[in-house]
C-alpha cells in the first residue's frame, strides 16, 4: 500500500517551491508514517531552495512540525498508531562514539527512514533534514518522533523540532545559562528571539537584544529582553560593555552567523565568558582572529547544533514550560498559512516580516 498525498516539492536550485503529489510507501523496518498537523517555514528549507545544502534535487521540504502516527512498521517499540509526537532530525543511533560516551546530543549516526517517498514518475526525493513535512503524510524514522501530550497548540509545539529550539537550546544547553548572568543575543530572528527566551527561561537577569531592525529589538522584549541594542546606530561590543559594567556579558550568543557578528560576540563577552554560535555561516565564509586574543580572554567557543537538544529529553520539558506560563511558545506564531503558501512565507521570512509562519495541515 502507498499513500497519495500533497507536498511542497522544490525540483532544482532556485526554483520555486510548488505542490505536487507525493508517493510515500507503507512503513517498513524501523519506520513510521505520519499524519503531518503543522509545520513551520524555516531558513533550512529557503537553504534547501537555494542550493546551500546540497545538490540532490528535487527535495521534499518541511521538518519543524507536529504529526500523529498513521502507521509504524515492524520493530518500531518508541510509538504507538495515535500518538501525537514532535517530528526531530536527531534520531540518536545509541551506538556511535558520542553516543558511547553518554553524549547522545551530539550523535554522529542520527537515523533516517531507509525507504524513499517520490514524485508520481517515480523520481525519488531527498526529504528536508531527513523528514520532508511540507506534505500530508511523510515518512521517517521511528526515532524521528518525539511523543509528546495531547493539549498543547501544535502550531506551537511544532516549532521546537527545530529553530526554536536551537535557539532556547543555545542558550540553556550550549551556553550554559546560569542564574544571575548576564547575555547578549546579536541577531532577532525566530533563532535568537528564542535564544533570548531561552536566557530568560534559565534565570538570566541581564539580557541584551542587538540587532539592525528596531522593530526586532521591540520584539525582542516579549520574550526577555531587558536592554536593546540597535548595532546600526552604535557599536553593539562597546553598547554590550556599557550595559554590564564595563566587563562584557557572561555569554553571547551569535544567532546571525556572519564573521563580522562573530568577532563582534567574541570581544563583547566578559573575560572567561562564553560565546556560542547558533547562526549558520556560508562554505565562504573566514574568520580571522588574534590568537592571542583567543588565548588571553579565556573562557569557551561554543557551536550549538540544534540547540544540543535532546528530543527525549527536551521537548517535553519545554511544552511543560509553555503549559505553566513561562514560555511563550504561541508568540512565535506569526501567521498560520495552508501548503499552497510556502514560496510567499519564504518572501516574507526573507525579508524579516514574520518569526513564524505555520504550515497547519
């Protein structure tokens, strides 16, 4: 049995995202096919359109969402048909070195279903991140869904599969946010918003919104921002120093990814400070940095992958949040839109207009 359904389809780079209908075949060893309810437009599939991430056109796109189980193959213990589960592209193998080392977030070896979903010619699709829930249905592995409870807005929820969480995680997992402690966030997108969120979440006390856009900066306040910076009228590193009393924040968190910004998080952290690089950088793109630099203000360089989330552990834990009233998950939602609207969120993503648009299904 294979299941006809609609999907957002991008054939070759540039091209625009449109809706065609997907095949995706019964679950086999392993898998699970779900019933997609929600997912988010993020910068990784504009990525995926633009050729940024690889060449294996065409590509089926869409990974941050919420699902239910329509059907689980042989083997599959982790879900059950009904469960209503987070969709993750962090499928931990519990078998690789980092997994070894008790290290699962940083899994070298995350699973992927084995079978392909196509066009209706037979043309095989390369699935965003592993997942490809721009669609009805999609199929993935069984370790792909994440089950969480049934009362929480999908729309909401759906975005912790991926930006939103790497940001929060950026800030709670990587950046080790402590109680008290100061942090700058460069760049207020729907990452480095949720990073803020994130500091918030964690205790932070000083907390430092830096972008180019006021109404970003404005933003950013919703979610935990005590001080802003726009880093087009004054320098953001000597703003950053002035804000906590002349030393630097405790962390600073790159959410733009841009060596300029990086140079920018690095010099405006206190000594023995943290900074953390959530922001995804172009194949071009160089730093270049004082080694003596490095090496005289101490502390750590950090890369945040996915927010060095969890699924098993996190999601859950940040919906509770959400349910208690200390996360506002359902102020990332901009604008929930049908399939047929991708390519114009893309527009509007692009041009910084929304945190979120949602795909609701």
């Amino acid at each position: 049995m294979v299941y006809r359904v609609q999907g957002v389809v991008v054939r070759e780079k540039n091209a625009p995202a449109t809706t065609e209908t997907v095949i995706v075949p019964d679950p086999g060893p392993g898998e699970v096919v779900v019933d997609v309810l929600s997912c988010g437009v993020c910068h990784t599939d504009y990525h995926y359109q633009q050729g940024g991430i690889g060449d294996e056109f065409p590509y089926l796109l869409g990974h941050e969402s919420t699902a239910r189980v329509a059907a689980i193959g042989e083997g599959v213990t982790e879900v059950a048909v009904g469960d209503r589960v987070i969709l993750n592209w962090r499928a931990v193998c519990g078998q690789c070195r980092a997994c070894a080392k008790g290290q699962p977030q940083y899994c070298f070896a995350t699973h992927n279903a084995k079978q392909k979903m196509t066009l209706e010619d037979g043309t095989e699709l390369s699935a965003a991140l592993g997942i490809g829930s721009f669609a009805e249905k999609t199929l993935v592995a069984a370790g792909q869904c994440t089950k969480i409870d049934e009362e929480s807005d999908a729309a909401a929820v759906g975005l912790l599969g991926c930006g939103i969480m790497a940001g929060i995680g950026a800030a709670i997992n990587t950046g080790e946010v402590r109680r008290g402690e100061s942090v700058a966030v460069i760049g207020c997108g729907g990452v480095g918003t949720a990073a803020i969120a994130g500091a918030q979440l964690a205790g932070a006390t000083t907390i430092i919104a830096v972008d180019i856009d006021d109404a970003k900066l404005e933003q950013a306040k919703r979610f935990g921002a005590t001080r802003t910076v726009n880093s087009r009228d004054e320098d953001p590193v000597e703003a950053i120093r002035a804000l906590t009393g002349g030393f630097g924040a405790d962390v600073v968190i790159d959410a733009v990814g841009r060596p300029e910004t990086y140079q920018q998080a690095f010099y405006a952290r206190d000594l023995a400070g943290r900074v953390v690089l959530v922001g995804v950088p172009t194949p071009d793109m160089r730093l270049e940095l004082p080694l003596l630099d490095v090496f005289g203000r101490g502390g750590s360089l950090k890369s945040s992958w996915y927010g060095d989330c969890l699924p098993s552990r996190d999601f859950q834990m940040l919906i509770d949040q959400y349910k208690l009233g200390r996360l506002d998950l359902e102020g990332f939602v901009t604008e929930r839109i049908g399939l047929g609207d991708v390519e114009a969120a893309f527009a509007k993503m692009s041009g910084g207009n929304v945190l979120r648009s949602v795909v609701v299904l």
